[in-house]
C-alpha cells in the first residue's frame, strides 16, 4: 500500500510509521512539526512538511504520491488546554479534519483511519467501556474528535468513504528508536519517568476515587500494539473488504477501541517503574482534576473480532520498560 499519515512525526505516528515501512508499505508522512519531530520520522519514509487542513494541498500530495489510504492521526490533543481554548480545537481537528476530507475527495482517495479516543466517552457508565455505549465528551477534545468521527461517517454515507475509526485508551510505551517526546508532558508514565530522572516529587491527583486504592484507573496500550492496528485496520478499508462497506454506495465506519482490557492504577503505574527504575520515586498528592473519570477501561473484544487485533505487549514491565530504555538510549530526546 502507499500510506499517508499525518502526524506522522509526533509519538504514535512515527512508531506506525516504522511498522508500516518494516511491513512493505511505501509511506509519506504529512506533518506541520507543531508538536512532532523531523527526527522522530523513520528512514524510508517522505516527509512533507505542512498541514492536512488545506485541502488543494492535501489533493496534490495524495495524487503526486499516488496514495491507497490515510491514517489519520494528527491531531491536538491536550485536555486541560481544550478546556481553555476550545476554538484551537475546533478549528484545529475539526475545521482541519474536514480540510483532509475534503482534499480526499477532491483526489478520489476514499480510504481513511482515524486515531480517536476514550475522551469520547465522556464519563462512562460502566466498564468494560463498550463501542456501543454513550459518546458524551466531557471536554472539547473529546468532542472534536467525535465531530471528525461524524464527518468520517456522513462521508462514508456521502461519498462511499470507507474507514475504521480507532478510540485508544492510554498509548504508552516505545519502540527501540521511537518514543514520546511532548512538551508540556501530560501523559502518567512519561511524567513518572521524567520525575525519576529528575529526583523531583512526582504529583497524583486525587488518591480519594471509588478504586481499590483511591487513585485512577486507566488502560495502558503499547504503542507497537496501536501500529499493528493501524495496520489491519488500513487493510479492512481495501476497496473489496465488506468490513467497510459494499463495493459501491453508502459506506458504514468499524468503530474499535483499543485497550488491553486491565486497569492499573495510577500508584500501581508508580509502583511499577520504581522497579523498573530500580530507586523510589517521591509521589505527593494534588487535588482531582476535573473532567477525569475513575476508571477508564475498554473492551476491545470487537477489535479482536472484526480486525482480528490482539494486544501482545500488554504487561506493564513491557510498557513502561521500553518507555525507560528508550529515555535512557536518547537522554538528550529528539535533536530538533
Ligand atoms: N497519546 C495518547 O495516549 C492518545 C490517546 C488517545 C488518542 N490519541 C490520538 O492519537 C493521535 C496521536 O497522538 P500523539 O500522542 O502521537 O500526539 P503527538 O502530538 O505526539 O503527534 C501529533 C502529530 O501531529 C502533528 N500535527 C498537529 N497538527 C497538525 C496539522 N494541522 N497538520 C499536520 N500535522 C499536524 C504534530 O506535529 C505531531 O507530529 C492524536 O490524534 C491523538 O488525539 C492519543
């Protein structure tokens, strides 16, 4: 296949990038650098610099390099700051995402993935969080990206698009040369390695929630594991594949999540990569902050069903383990 993903310099991007180059496939990567890195993308791989937004761009790029399929996986995607700037967000991932689609029709290419969230979620009722339960985003990030989602599947009823839409839960981990680099670090295990590399105390907020130690619970999934379901799911969009719709007319998106299943909490996370990093580290406890569910948990049963996906690095000596020895073979981060 020739792939194009955007976002293909940020953290998830480039580890899908390597997976997909490692597979065969040829891959451009269509990247601003707003918050990914021109050394975070793999060798083999074309990066255009620029935005999906614009859409005579995007129509050329598809053409130029004769793209099968998009992975769709830049994006903003900072929480806290959608809640104070929530129009960045809309006009980023939404007017933006609409942009991509549009120069995706303007090219006549049709094949589409899409990096959602367990943001859309909201707060959920129960968990294991089923694709069938309520979308209700309890910030804008999370709505943006339920607007990309509804915009992917009117297209998919408009205009034959066929796509998977992907909701993570919390992408974790590294492979040997790609890893997470983001400033500000808002992510838990990044955080409690960086606190660990510091000595500086290392902040949980809230240790009063109804789990067995008070503290959140969420789902950790290695970011090797998100590129191997990039890639099945880039397969299932194959203009032949009923998974995505009929060879002609009104096409339906297959919504997964992505999750291992097992929740940790965020002192076992702790626990954990104080073994790993073999000496304690201080944690102290701040006030909850808001917006953040209890538990957060998915069920990818229909993942495994419909892609035929199966996390293989689910332990978490695994996920925290390859984030630490990538941090230590690259001490500096990213050059750029
Ligand atoms: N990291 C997680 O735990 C997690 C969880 C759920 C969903 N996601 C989603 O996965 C995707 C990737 O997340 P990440 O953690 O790798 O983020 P990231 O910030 O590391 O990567 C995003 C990339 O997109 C690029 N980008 C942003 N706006 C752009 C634009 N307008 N045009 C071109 N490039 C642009 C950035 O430069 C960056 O390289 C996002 O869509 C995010 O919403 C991530």
């Amino acid at each position: 296949m020739r792939i194009l993903v955007t976002g293909g310099a940020g953290y998830i991007g480039s580890v899908s990038v390597e997976a997909f180059l490692a597979a065969g496939h040829d891959v451009t990567v269509l990247d601003d650098l707003s918050t990914g890195h021109r050394a975070a993308v793999a060798e083999g791989a074309t990066l255009e610099v620029g935005t999906y937004a614009d859409s005579r761009a995007v129509a050329q790029l598809l053409e130029r390099r004769q793209i099968d399929a998009v992975l769709h996986c830049a994006a903003k995607s900072l929480v806290g700051e959608s809640m104070v700037d929530p129009a960045k967000y809309f006009r980023e991932n939404v007017g933006g995402g609409i942009g991509l689609l549009e120069g995706m029709r303007l090219a006549g290419v049709k094949r589409i993935v899409l990096s959602s969230t367990a943001a859309t979620y909201g707060m959920p009722e129960r968990t294991p969080i089923l694709e069938t339960d309520p979308v209700r985003p309890i910030n804008a990030y999370g709505e943006s990206k339920r607007c990309v989602e509804a915009a992917i599947t009117w297209y998919g009823h408009g205009y034959g698009f066929r796509s998977v839409i992907l909701r993570y839960f919390n992408a974790a981990g590294a492979s040997r040369l790609f890893g997470e680099q983001h400033a500000p670090e808002t992510h838990l295990i990044p955080a409690v390695l960086i606190a660990a590399e510091e000595s500086r105390e290392m902040t949980i907020y809230g240790d009063d929630y109804p789990t067995a130690d008070g503290t959140c619970v969420r789902d950790y999934i290695h970011v090797e594991d998100l590129a191997a379901a990039h890639l099945l799911a880039l397969v299932a969009t194959d203009a032949g594949d009923p998974r995505t719709g009929p060879t002609s007319g009104p096409c339906q998106p297959v919504i997964c999540n992505l999750g291992n299943g097992n929740g940790f909490s965020n002192r076992e996370i702790v626990a954990a990569a104080e073994t790993i990093v073999g000496h304690a580290i201080p944690v102290k406890i701040g006030p909850r902050r808001a917006g953040d569910p209890a538990v957060l948990v998915a069920s990818a049963e229909r993942a495994g069903r419909e892609l035929g996906w199966h996390p293989r690095q689910g332990n978490l000596e695994n996920v925290i383990g390859s984030a630490w020895e990538w941090r230590r073979n690259h001490p500096s981060g990213y050059a750029d």
